[in-house]
C-alpha cells in the first residue's frame, strides 16, 4: 500500500465493492487506511449496485441508515432501485422501513426498465397515502423512458387516467414531458409511445414539443432515423439539437439539422473540438458555419487530439503564437502534440511546459522539455511542490539530480496525495519539514489515516495545540459535527496531537465527542 497514492487507494476500495464480497472489503478498509466519509460510502455503495451485489450494497448500506436521514441514503437507494435490486428492499425493510418507501425509488426502478420492481415498491409508496398528480406526471415520464407502452398505459390506469394536461413537471405540462421522454426512450416502441402521448396532448402542446424531442432523440444510437421520424411528423428542433449533434459527434444528424438551417453555438463547437470529433467540425465548416479557428485550436491542443489542432492550423488559420493556444499547450498537451507545436514554430514556454508534465507525471515530456526547451527551467520550487502532487518518487528524485529546489510545502503537497513511499523519500532526501503542522491538517481534511500515521513515525511536527492553525482544532473546525471523521480525531490523539482540552472550541466540543464516538462503535 505504500507506493498508492490516496485516490489509488480509494479506487482499490471501490474495485473491491465491485467484486461484492463483504469480506474483502472488510479487509481492505483497514489496509487501505481511509476513514470511510459519506461520499466514498456512496460511491462504494454506487458501485456494488451497478455490480448487482445485493449483499454487499445492503452491508454498506446499513451504517448509514443508523441514523441518516433521507436526503443522506436517497442517492444510494435510488442506485440500488435503478439497478434492480429488490433483495436490497427485503433485506432493510423490517429495521429501516422509515427510509425505503419514497416515490423516488419508484422513479429510479422505472428508469433502468425494472418494472416488476417499481411495481413492488409502489404498492408500499401507496400504502402510506396518495400520490398527487405531478408525482404521478414523474412516474409516468420514467415509464415511457424505459418501459414499454403496454406497462406506460398501465401505470396511467393506477393513477386514474387523469388527463396528462392537469399536471406538470418542472414548470412544462406534463404530457409534453412524456412525449419527449419517449422520443428519447431505449424502448423498441418509442414510436408507439410517442403516437400514444400525442393522443393525450391538444396540438399546440405537440408542436411546443418539438425542441425538447429531437434533443432527447439525439441521445439515441439510431438518431438520424428518430429525427427523421419526427421532423416528418411535423416536429421543429432548435439550437438544443445542433449543439447536442455537435457535442457528440453525430455527423448524420448533424447534416440533417444543417440542412434545415440550424446552427451551433460557440460552446458546443468547442466542445467537438476537445473531444476531437473532426468530421463533424468539417461538415460545420462545409455548411456555412463560422468556426472561431483559434478557439477550436485552443479546445483540440488542450485535450490532446492533434488531428483537429492541425486542422485548425492549416485549413482553419488558427494561430500558432495565440496566447491562449500557448498557454493550453502548455500546461496540458501530450508529447505528441507538443512536438508538432514546436516543430511549427509556436513559442512555448519551458517553465509552463516542464511544470505541466510534472502535474501530469509525464517523464517522457518532462525530458524532452529540459532537452529541447532548456533545463533553466527546472530552477523552480513550485516545479517541485507538482511533482510531490503526483506522488511518484521516479519524478521528484529526476528533477532533483537536475538541481530542483524543495521548500517546506513540498512535504504538504506530497502529504495531500497520500503516497507514503514519497513521503518517506522526500525526508530521507532531507526535504525540510513546516513547523506549522501543515502536512496533518491536509491528511487530516482528506481522513487519510494512514498518511498521518506515516508522518507520525517520520516526526513531522505537529505544530502548535491551540489557535486556528492548530491540527487538532482545524480538524475540528472542518467537521461540521458530523460523526464521520470520528477515526481521524481519534487517531490524532492516538498519535500525540497536541490539543488544548481547556480551550473554549474543544472544551465544548468534548461532550458531543464522547456520544457520536458510542454512536460509532455501534455501527
């Protein structure tokens, strides 16, 4: 574990959720010495749902039911809906049934095409009191997303087949949500479905449709066809369309759209460029469109897709010197493209270059900056508060056999990434350790537990017991009372912390630490 930086560390906690085996994530939990915090919980829990790992979502899913409240458990258990995990339902229901029946949940079923599911849950939403009508209206629209049409008309049965004009869904009538709903729907009948919404809707609400069908028709794999479809129906689409033609590179709608004189806005091209979607810049250009020729330069070169940066350059006049192009460059390019740059003449910058590749632990283009751009440029301490950022020791050891300076912060920056191997190198290299206890506070922010123990057995100091910038009260002072990062206060007084139990803020703090702490041993 000692060489993974704190996010590896994370993500080998939600590979292992993926597995869905409870026991190994028990085990990795301790290893990895992180304090689960409610966001890696739901990622943990989010995971094991895609997986379709009941058991394992159930087991995470327990601690935070203790004593949550809605809004804290709604995003996992719609995860679990979503992914059809009725066992999850079973599992929870005897001891935690103030939080499972929520429409919501019922939504979260339609939408991933769980219909035997909602069903389940619906009954039990229905047995704690009435649906109003725009809930209703939310059902219905999840339906005609993933469900067929014979289970859409059903659920407009349940509701009483209240006309789809009495209610509405975010400001718009419901009925033309639904219709665009099913436009964009995954179902083979979407166009059933759609027939069946227009039947239910007055013809202007339809035509008022148009804009938000064809956009939600261009999220589909067959999106030519689908707007063709609609447009021969009568169905206008708007600039919503285009951009989302152009933001996904969809060149055969695109050209369908062009062709009915719709135009992008500047966003969506530039979002084409960085996404490298070339054709579809090309077919902009062979319609008419005006293509801002340095933006698209910018977009192409800061996301690394040299085919279109080239493009821009050399069809489109792009600019080699733009201030911005050099800037993008810069700090984000890959070697490829930063080769072609130089090679066409455009002036970077060395120090950008070099810090750039740092940030990024790219070896390759930090060696080929010092031998085409010039070693100066490592003359710089900041340069080496990145490459701590990136926790490999194989950079920070390369750029200090080349004379890079470390400062105090280097140690802070390293302590944020979480790798104890780099840590450990940097003070045997002599890096010179803050006074202040800066490194804890960052390991203690991120509830790294085992970066703070690292720095512990390495004796970084701990700084003063008492004032703002004291660890022990800006953990405090971070928490939110939350019982959450209970392990890390814990650990800190375990590892010698410094702390003023008579100063105002802890002393009235101890009383609440000493409840949430039974709290969480009972979890």
């Amino acid at each position: 574990m000692r060489d993974l930086t704190l996010e590896q560390r994370k993500q080998l906690l939600r590979l292992t959720a993926t597995s869905g085996v409870v026991a190994n994530l028990e085990v990795a939990l301790v290893a990895v010495g992180v304090a689960s915090d409610s966001q890696l919980q739901s990622a943990l829990i989010c995971n094991a749902c895609k997986a379709g790992h009941s058991s394992m979502a159930c087991h995470l899913l327990r601690p935070k039911l203790i004593a949550a409240s809605k809004p804290a458990v709604s995003e996992s258990l719609e995860e679990a809906a979503a992914a059809g995990l009725r066992a999850v339902w079973e599992a929870l229901q005897h001891d935690y049934a103030l939080h499972l029946w929520f429409p919501e949940y019922v939504i979260a079923a339609l939408r991933g095409g769980h219909l035997e599911l909602a069903e389940w849950l619906l009954e039990r939403v229905l047995a704690k009191g009435p649906l109003g009508d725009g809930m209703w209206a939310r059902l219905l629209q999840a339906a005609a997303i993933s469900c067929d049409l014979p289970a859409l008309e059903s659920l407009r049965q349940r509701c009483g087949n209240k006309p789809l004009t009495c209610a509405f869904i975010d400001g718009h009538t419901a009925g033309t949500r639904i219709l665009s709903a099913a436009a964009g729907s995954c179902t083979p009948d979407w166009q059933a479905k759609v027939e069946w919404a227009e039947s239910k809707l007055y013809a202007s609400l339809i035509i008022s449709t148009g804009p938000d069908a064809c956009a939600a028709a261009v999220a589909c794999p067959d999106t030519e066809q689908r707007l063709a479809w609609l447009m021969g129906r009568g169905y206008h689409a708007d600039g919503k369309a285009v951009n989302a033609a152009v933001r996904a590179g969809k060149v055969a709608a695109l050209q369908l759209l062009l062709a009915h004189g719709l135009r992008p806005g500047a966003s969506a091209v530039a979002a084409a460029a960085g996404k490298g979607w070339l054709d579809a810049l090309k077919e902009l250009r062979q319609h008419g469109v005006q293509l801002d020729a340095d933006a698209v330069a910018r977009e192409a070169a800061g996301c690394g897709h040299l085919p279109v940066l080239a493009w821009a350059v050399e069809e489109l006049g792009a600019s080699l010197q733009d201030v911005g192009l050099v800037h993008y460059a810069a700090e984000r390019c890959n070697l490829g493209t930063l080769e072609w740059l130089h090679q066409h003449g455009c002036s970077l910058a060395a120090r950008q270059v070099v810090r750039g590749a740092a940030q990024r632990s790219d070896m390759a283009t930090l060696r080929w900056a010092v031998a085409e751009l010039g070693a100066a440029s490592l003359h710089d301490e900041t340069l080496m508060n990145a490459a701590a950022r990136s926790g490999r020791v194989e950079l920070m050891a390369w750029l200090r056999e080349r004379g890079c300076p470390w400062v105090a912060t280097t140690l802070k920056s390293a302590a944020g990434t979480g790798c104890e191997a780099a840590l450990e190198w940097l003070v045997e290299q002599g890096c010179p350790m803050p006074a202040d206890g800066g490194p804890y506070t960052v390991a203690a922010s991120n509830g790294d537990l085992a970066t703070l123990r690292c720095l512990a057995r390495l004796g970084c100091p701990w700084g003063p017991a008492r004032g703002s910038g004291a660890v022990f009260e800006f953990t405090l002072s971070t928490i939110n009372h939350s019982p959450e990062p209970l392990p890390v206060l814990r650990l800190l007084v375990e590892l010698g912390c410094p702390v003023d139990w008579e100063a105002p803020g802890t002393h009235a703090v101890r009383a609440w630490l000493r409840a949430e702490a039974v709290k969480w041993r009972q979890q």
